[in-house]
C-alpha cells in the first residue's frame, strides 16, 4: 500500500532556544518598568495613563512612540529666544495707560489679567477698538487684502496654512503689488500643515518670485539639522499692516474646502471668524509675530514694533494679547479660559471646533452649569478628523447630564471659529481650540476683550449659529448606537497622548 503524500503548506516551527524567551520577556518587562518610573513625571494623571497602557500593551511601539511624541517641550535656543522677547515687551508696554478704570467692570478680571501677563508678558491695554467681525469666509479674505493693498511700510503674514488657490489669488497678488511699492512682506506658515497640500509648491515659487520674504514655522528637516517633536504646530493666524491695523482669530489663507478631494466630495466647508484690531493691541500681536520671526530666523525685528496710536470715539475696548504654546513654563491659554469660566457669574458661552477638554476644563465647565449658569457649546454636527470628532462626542453625555446646552451646527459645514464669551463683560477670540493639542503642543494666539459692546456683536455672531444649529437633547444623545458609544469611548482615550 503506497501511503499518500501530505497536501497543503507545512507549518513552520522555529524552535528557539530559552535563553532568547527569557531575554526577549526580561526585556519587555523592565521596559515596561523603566516606563512606570520615567512616563508619568511632570504630566498630567490622564496624558501619564494613556501613554502608559500603550506601553503596557505593546512595550517596545509604545516606547518609540513615546520617544518620537512624548515630550512637548521645544529645543532650548527657542525658549531662551522666546523669554529675551518677553523680556523686550515688557520693557516697551505702550497701552496700558489708557485701560479704562470704571467701577461697575467685574472686579474678577484685574488678576486674570495679572495672571495673563506674568505668563505671556503682554499686558492689559486700553484705547483700540476691534469694530469690524468678519463671520464669512470670502469677506473676511476681501478685507484682509484692502489692508494689504494699502500698506505703506510693512505687511506681517502668520498663518497656520497659507495656500495659492482660486479663492486666495486677490490676497497673494495684493502682497506682490505690496513689494512692488517697495512695502516689507513676511510670511509665516508652518511646515507640517501646509507640505501635506497640493498647492504647496505652487505657493512656495509664488513667494520666491515675487520678492516676499517667507519663512517655515518649525520646520521638520532633519537632514538640515532642524528637528522636534513632528507634531508640535504652530497654529497661530494673524495679519499686521503697518504696526497699525491686525486681523486675527481663526482662518486661514486658503479655499474654504482646504482644496482636498475628500472635502469637495463630501461638499465641506469652513466657517470662521477674523477681528479686526486697531490700536496699541495691534504692538501685542505684531509682537507676536515677531517673536516667531525671530525664533525661525534669528532676526530680531524689535525696531519694528511700533507704537500704534490709542483710538478716539466711544466704542473702545480694552485688550490683552495671551500667547501661548510649547515654549512657554505653563499652559497660558487653558489658564485663561478655566479662570474665566469659574469667574463666570451669568452666562458662558463657548465655541470651539475640536473640544476635546482636559479634566480640569471639563470640571469648570460642568461646575458652571450645575451652578445654574447658562453654559452653551457650539461645535460641528459632522466632523473633519475621525479620531478627534469621535474623541469629542465622549465628552457629551456629561455635559448634558450637568446642564450645558449643545449646539450642533448644521452639516456640511465645518463651524470653525474660536471664540468665548462671559457674561457681558469679557470675550476671547483667536486661534486656540479647547483641546489638550491647543493647550499644550500648538502655539496659538488668544486676544481677551473687556468690552460690553464687543460682547453684543459677539453674541450677534452666536445668534447667528444658533439659527443654523439644532440642539442636542440627552434622550437623543444616550439612543445612539452601541457600536457608535464604543468609537467614541475608545477614541477618547487617544486623546491624552500628549
């Protein structure tokens, strides 16, 4: 009888010897004990556990993750250039003479204004005006390249994404004119966000050939010696003409589809909102702009910071730049808005894209609202990024049950903008979103305005949301989906590793 051959793949069997198991488990092990030792010093409870379940899990990816993405701190020439810069503002405050003192202002916001300066330098200051909101998105450009068009000195250009498009065409060619004039223009623009767009090149060889001067924001060229953490971002946008006139708050210079495919496909479109300032703010915010200047380039513009006129008429606000960012001791922005949260006494209301709060926020807020405050969020009903959307809805559930109102913003457009309103006495607008990125691995730029009328046409703005939002109720929130509570949940957890 002829015995039949065996079919199929033989199994592969590597017969290792127990030294390399035992070496291979030691390993792992002290990995995972280095991990407890070094992982959980100087960070938050949440950011510590979260790194250290993935290092539990998978030892040696969770420690090249740590490695690559763990520390936040930027290299050290950048933050000694970054306290001579503090240095430098707070020798040259112009501005602070004309804060208006009138007894009926909340006497809450003197030391949040104390607490802002002694970690970001910029003092509180009075006699600008911030009259013009911009709440779309092509009036908003429109008005930014006028100012360009009419600058006679210098035109200071930072923004996170910075794209040469159909939509953006009218800004870059006001800035060629400009240098055509013999007007100074420079351009910021982070590297990381805009080396990811199709229009990169397009817009690099439009700087080049027309004369404007421009400069990456932490660049991530290792083979040039520039290197950091690859997702520590400068977030920040911001527009000076002349050391006079500044835009600020939270759109970028590019089509409101971001010119990718995925978002013309799902018929996505951005909503932002962009202040215009005039005033001794505009010295805080030029300031800031040439702090990041001089961090990229070692050129220090301080010549340049003017001292921009204080306004006349009745409408003027007092306004304080808070920068904020890795190369900064502590978490300025997170400071600012938990203080005015718990000093809130009436209303508060919030409007942030990705609110993924640490528990520190997550804590004064919900306080706020089972104080009997009226506390209202306005976020997107769709989102943008998967992990982060879903990281966010997480947090949903508990603030409902506390009492804040949720309003989501109809699809398909992306609310965008960044702003907070208190009572009717202070707002903040700028580029900072409330989440653990823009508190500790962004630099952002924040501008708090005591001002009762700022305050209304900001609510006109949230008025305006409102109508083109529904509100989220909790019966509805807590009848979604099992499979979709578990996404959220799970993602929730990514959300601390920073």
């Amino acid at each position: 009888m002829i015995e039949e051959e065996p079919t199929g793949t033989p199994d592969i069997v590597i017969d290792l010897p127990d030294w390399v198991y035992w070496t291979y488990l030691g390993f792992t092990i002290a990995l995972r004990v280095l991990a407890v030792f070094i992982v959980p010093r100087n960070r938050r409870p949440q950011t510590a556990t979260a790194w250290l379940l993935a290092i539990m899990f998978i030892p040696e990816i969770g420690w090249l993750l740590f490695l690559l993405f763990g520390s936040h701190r930027v290299g050290k020439r950048r933050r000694e250039r970054q306290a001579e810069v503090n240095r430098f503002i707070a020798q040259t405050t112009h501005g602070v003479e004309f804060v208006e003192h009138r007894e009926d202002w909340p006497d809450w916001l003197e030391p949040i204004a104390d607490l802002n300066r002694r970690l970001g330098a910029m003092p509180l200051v009075g006699g600008s005006t911030g009259a013009d909101f911009y709440p779309d998105y092509d009036t908003s450009i429109a008005a930014m390249t006028k100012a360009i068009r009419e600058a006679q000195r210098t035109v200071h250009a930072e923004f996170y994404i910075f794209g040469l498009d159909d939509t953006t065409q009218p800004f870059f060619e006001a800035m060629a004119d400009a240098v055509r004039r013999g007007v100074t223009v420079r351009v910021l623009l982070d590297h990381v966000a805009n080396l990811r767009l199709p229009v990169f090149r397009k817009t690099k060889r439009f700087f080049i050939e027309h004369g404007i001067i421009w400069q990456l924001m932490l660049p991530l060229q290792p083979l040039k010696g520039r290197w950091q953490r690859p997702d520590l971002r400068n977030h920040r946008k911001l527009l000076v003409i002349d050391g006079a006139i500044a835009f600020t708050g939270s759109q970028n210079v590019i089509d409101s589809t971001y010119n990718k495919s995925a978002n013309i496909r799902r018929g996505l479109h951005w909503k932002d909102l962009m202040v215009r300032f005039e005033g001794p703010i505009v010295g805080g915010i030029d300031a800031l702009f040439i702090t990041d200047w001089y961090s990229e380039t070692g050129e220090a513009l301080f010549h340049e910071v003017g001292e921009a006129q204080p306004q006349t008429g009745e409408e003027l606000i007092d306004a304080q730049v808070v920068p904020s960012g890795p190369g900064f001791d502590g978490e300025n922005n997170l400071r600012l808005f938990n203080a005015l949260v718990y000093a809130a006494r009436q209303r508060l209301i919030i409007t942030s894209p990705y609110f993924v709060p640490d528990d520190s926020m997550l804590y004064a807020i919900t306080t706020a609202a089972q104080k009997g405050l009226d506390v209202q969020l306005f976020v997107s009903e769709i989102g943008d990024q998967a992990m982060v959307f879903h990281a966010q809805r997480s947090y949903y559930e508990t603030l409902l049950r506390a009492g804040v109102r949720i309003w989501l913003y109809s699809a398909p457009t992306i609310l965008h903008a960044k702003h907070l309103t208190v009572d009717d006495d202070v707002a903040v607008v700028g580029s900072s979103n409330m989440d653990m990125r823009s508190f500790t691995l962004n630099y952002e730029i924040s501008v708090m305005v005591r001002s009762r009328d700022f305050v209304r046409r900001m609510r006109t703005v949230e008025d305006a949301y409102r109508a083109r939002s529904r509100e989220l109720t909790l019966q509805e929130w807590t009848r979604r989906p099992t499979r979709t509570k578990l996404l959220d949940n799970i993602a929730r957890l990514t959300a601390g590793l920073q």
